[in-house]
C-alpha cells in the first residue's frame, strides 16, 4: 500500500520539484500567478508535461484498482482529487487562451512575450490573428478609406502602432514574498522596499515582474 | 452630428446583455461608412486647396516652388477644419471597429458558453460573423483535441472548481445511450442519475441534463 500510496499522492513531493512544492501545489500558483498576472507569463513547460504524464499514470492506477471491490472508497478519493488537478490544469490552459486572445497583436508583435508561449499556444496565437485579423478587415477596415484601413495604426500616417491593444503593467498586483531579497527597487525614483520572506505588497505589477519571473513572489 | 450615428450602434450592442446580440445593422453601419468617406473627402479636398493657394501665393512673390512646397502653412480656419475631419475619422472608426469586435467577441463568448450557437442569437448575425464562428469553433477545438495538436483537455469543461466526483443530474429530453467512465446509461425524459461530474457539463450545455440541488453548482 505505501508504495502505491506515493505514487497516487498528486501532494507528496516528487523528485523532480525543487521549491519542495508538490506538482498540484505549484500548478495552483502557476494559476493564481497567471490569473492575477496582467500579461502573459511563461509557459510552464516541465511542470505541466509532468503533470500530464502523471494523469495518463493515474488513470491506468484507477482502472486497475477498480476491479478490488475493497477499494471503493479509495478509487473514489483517487478520482475527486484526478479531477481537481485536471481542473486546475483546464483553468490554467483556459486563462492563458484568454490573454493571449485579447493582446493577440502585442504578443506576436514582440518576439519576447511571444517566446512565453507553449509550441501549441503559439500556433493557436497565429491561426486567431489571422481569423480575428482577416473579420476585421472584411468586416470593417476595408470599407474605410486607405489612409485610415490600417488595424493598428489610427491613421497610417501615424508613427507607431497606437491600436494594439497591450497588457497594463502599471496596474496594481498583491504578491507575497516567497524568498528573502532585502532591499528592492520598487519606481524610477529608486525608493526601496524591504522584500522579506512572507511579505505582503500591494505593488505595481512592473516592480514585480522580474522577481515573479523568478520565483522570488507569488500573486495573489 | 459627427460621430452619433456611430455612436448609436454601438449603444444598440451594449443595451444587450452579455450572452445575446441584436441584428448586425447594416444599414446603420453603412451610413457610418458613408460618413466617413465624406469626411474623408472633405479632408482632401480643403488640403489640397489649402496647399494650391499657398502655392499660388509663392508663385505670384516669386519664391521657389520647391522650398515653398515643403514651408507650407495652412490658415487657422483651414487648420481648424482639417482636425475637426481628421478627429471625427479616427472617432467613427473606432467605433466601428469596437461594434464589430465586440461583436465577434461575443460570439467568441457563445462558443465557450454554449458550444454552438443559439437560434436566436444565429438569426442576429451577419453571414460574415456565422463565418467567423464557425472558424472561431474549429479553431478552438483544434487546440482542445488530443494528439499532436492539441492539449487533449475540453477547456470548455466545467468552468467551476469540482466538488464531489459525482453529480446528481436530471434529464430534460430523451437522449441516446451514452458511455460513462462509470457505466452505460440510458437517458431518458425525467429519469435522474448519479454521473461523473467531470463528463456530465458538455450535456447540461446542451440542454440534455441539468443539475439537481446546487450540487456541482454549475
């Protein structure tokens, strides 16, 4: 029992976590993370290939203990928590889908933001520009005089891009402080902040973003 | 006024709640159209006079039509009258492009919602949009499909944390056999089971189940 009781515990550390998280708990931050989070962030590619592996895993474990009539309850407490984790990964997939459709333009305009996507997101990325992009056009910019056709750009005579539509990074983010940095940098003024482990900040997301990029802080 | 046609279409899709849209306006959107291509013209024309006269003018003082051709300097009127088009371009254009794309993305919204399209909400839409979510579908159930391409996982699947592994359902209309994980049922008008959480959301949105007692909360 114990051997297999590892093997189905989605919260028992396996040997590949670094941070000491199980699998299912860094999942549910990667989530929190990207829910809270207003651009896209890195694709969480080994944690979420893992993940998938082990439900395949688990779900052979399940089909098999299903046959012991003694293991009933077991098989169902199994299954409740096969579905929680398949919930966050849906959720996770899911919120993702969503910001990369809203800034479809800004994230394939910008080869570093583009590059946080998984392969399958960023075909996704391509096929809905092209969908949204060609609806707008037909729908839309090609009835309006030449000057003004452009879908990013107000008017064509316009320098820059000014239609795409971008993530705010100067919005607001709660973050708990998951590692000790000491002083940071927190505006262009160079005023300091004390990052202890367990902190709470109500912050500017852009101050964060390098140390949530590296695991320093979590969103909430 | 500039701009209040345009504004008024807008109005029409936002006076609709979320998970329903009035008819694609066609008439409206190309008067707007219309307007623009006025102003558009009207833009035109008074640059290019404004340019002319000033050309003129440096012709009859003798200077160089080159050099006069780049210090060109409108009156104030005229300055005035090309930003009051220029403006109500750029206005009715932004509003056309929010009518259509927040249009598209509330067809966007049905297909997570709803999987296909209401018959109501069908009989609303431009032949371009039934396009565009027909597209829209297939799109998405390419990247939800298993295998290569996809993530194997139905993203629309129970937008709700799970509670129990099993939900209570009862049925709405008779539906064929269909195959659970745990077993084969036969659904039939007003009988009620205990089914797979999991598996049971793509029929609620059909309209097939629903949920009895708050349990699933979907």
């Amino acid at each position: 029992m114990d051997t297999q009781d590892t093997e189905f515990d989605f919260l028992q550390s396996g040997p590949a976590s670094t941070s000491g998280r199980s699998d299912a708990e860094q999942l549910k931050s990667a989530l929190q993370n990207e829910k809270a989070a207003p651009e896209i962030l890195q694709y969480e590619t080994d944690l979420i290939a893992r993940i998938e592996q082990n439900l395949d895993y688990q779900d052979e474990q399940i089909e098999l203990l299903k046959e012991n009539d003694d293991m009933k309850l077991l098989v169902e407490i199994y299954l409740s928590e096969l579905s929680r984790v398949r919930y966050l990964l849906r959720a996770y997939l899911r919120v993702r889908l969503q910001k990369i459709e809203r800034h479809v333009m800004h994230i394939l305009d910008n080869a570093d933001v583009a590059a946080r996507l998984s392969a399958k997101e960023a075909q996704f990325a391509r096929d809905y520009f092209v969908l949204f992009g060609g609806h707008m056009r037909a729908a839309a910019a090609s009835h309006l005089p030449d000057a003004f056709s452009s879908l990013v750009r107000q008017a064509s005579a316009h320098p820059g891009k000014d239609m795409v539509p971008a993530p705010d990074l100067d919005r607001h983010a709660f973050c708990r402080v998951l590692e000790d940095r000491g002083s940071v940098t927190v505006d262009e003024e160079g005023n300091v902040a004390e990052f202890n482990r367990g902190d709470l900040f109500v912050i500017r997301y852009r101050a964060i973003q390098q140390l949530l990029a590296e695991g320093a802080v979590e969103l909430l | 006024m500039f701009g209040k046609q345009a504004y008024e279409l807008l109005q029409e899709v936002a006076s609709v709640p979320a998970d329903n849209l009035p008819p694609f306006n066609e008439e409206a959107f190309r008067s707007v159209i219309d307007e623009v291509h006025m102003q558009h013209e009207r833009l035109t024309t008074v640059y290019n006079e404004s340019r002319e006269r000033h050309r003129q003018r440096q012709e009859e003082e003798g200077g160089d039509p080159e050099e006069a051709a780049a210090g060109w300097q409108g009156t104030e009127a005229e300055a005035t009258e090309l930003m009051v088009y220029h403006s109500a371009i750029l206005r009715n254009k932004r509003l056309l492009f929010t009518y259509v794309k927040e249009r598209a993305e509330r067809i966007q919204e049905l297909r997570w919602t709803h999987r296909t399209l209401p018959e109501h909400v069908k009989a609303n839409l431009s032949p371009l949009e039934q396009q565009y979510f027909r597209q829209y579908d297939r799109l998405l159930n390419k990247y939800c499909r298993s295998g290569g391409q996809g993530v194997g996982l139905d993203l629309t699947a129970d937008p709700t944390p799970p509670d129990d592994p099993y939900v209570q359902v009862r049925v709405l209309r008779d539906y064929a056999d269909v195959v659970f994980s745990s077993g084969k049922v036969s659904l039939r008008r007003g009988k009620s089971h205990w089914l797979p959480s999991d598996e049971v959301h793509p029929l609620v949105m059909d309209g097939v189940l629903e949920l009895v007692g708050g349990t699933g909360g979907s």
